[in-house]
C-alpha cells in the first residue's frame, strides 16, 4: 500500500509543480507583452491595397434640404424631368414593382383615366408605391408637377 500512496502523493506535486509553471509562465508574458498601445509594423503598400479594396462605391445624400428636389441653378424652378429621373426612374424607369414604364401608353391609359385620383395616389401612395414615391422632402405641387411630365411623356 505504501506504493500506492507514493505514487499518489507524487503525482500530486507533479500536478501542483505543474499548475505553479503555467501560473509563473502566464505571469510572465503579461509581462512581456505589456506593450499594448504599440501598432503593428504594417507595409504601407498592403495598408493602401487594403484601404482601396475597401473603399465604398457611392455615398448616400441624406440632407433632406436638398433630397428630391431639382432646381436648376438659373431661375431656381421646379424642373420635373430631373425629379422625375432623381426620384421616380428607379421604378418607373424600369417597370419595378409593376410601376407603369414611362412611355408606356397602355400602361398609363388606364392610370390616366382615373383623372385626380392619379395624383392623390402618386402623392399619398398606393399599393407597392411609397408616398411621393419615397422622396418625402417633395411638396404636393412638386409631386404633382412630376406625374404631369411622366402623363405628357406617356400619351
């Protein structure tokens, strides 16, 4: 029995010696590497290969100052058409959402027999279409100003 209570009682100092070395060994690196606030040496060359293929495509204007509306800088009128591309083209552009392609006649013919309704709709929206299709920064008029170049381009 006495070989039995030998080998337990050294592997418990193995043990314990063990656990004192990890304890003494993570003490020490702390205190090796206590140089936090030092930035790693980085090749400028990869630093800016880095940065360029990161880089965002586009930005988005969120100034709602100047969202949706187009006035030219001469006269500083409402210039439908440049509304219409800036705001309306995504959907009406393209026929996203089954919004009626501008140009379309068939399309707008049933639109355009709804008479004022057209406009209450365009201005506080229906179906898929936001109010003011999405551009809240426009006025009524302006809106309304919109859906009379797209009914002119669509007859």
């Amino acid at each position: 029995m006495s070989t039995d209570s030998d080998f337990y009682r050294t592997l418990t100092l193995v043990i314990v010696g063990l656990g004192v070395f990890f304890v003494i060994i993570i003490i020490a690196a702390n205190m090796v590497s206590s140089d936090d606030d030092v930035e790693p040496k980085v090749d400028q060359r990869v630093k800016a290969r880095i940065d360029e293929s990161i880089k965002p495509v586009g930005t988005v204007n969120i100034d709602a100052s100047t969202a949706g509306a187009a006035a030219p800088a001469t006269g500083g009128s409402f210039d439908a058409a440049a509304a219409y591309q800036n705001n309306c083209f995504a959907c009406h552009g393209t026929g996203a959402l089954d919004a009626p392609k501008l140009g379309d006649k068939a399309a707008w013919k049933a639109r355009i027999a709804q008479g004022d309704a057209i406009y209450t709709n365009a201005v506080k929206g229906k179906g898929s279409m936001p109010p003011k299709g999405g551009a809240a920064s426009l006025s009524d008029d302006q809106v309304n100003l919109i859906v009379d170049h797209m009914i002119s381009e669509s007859k």
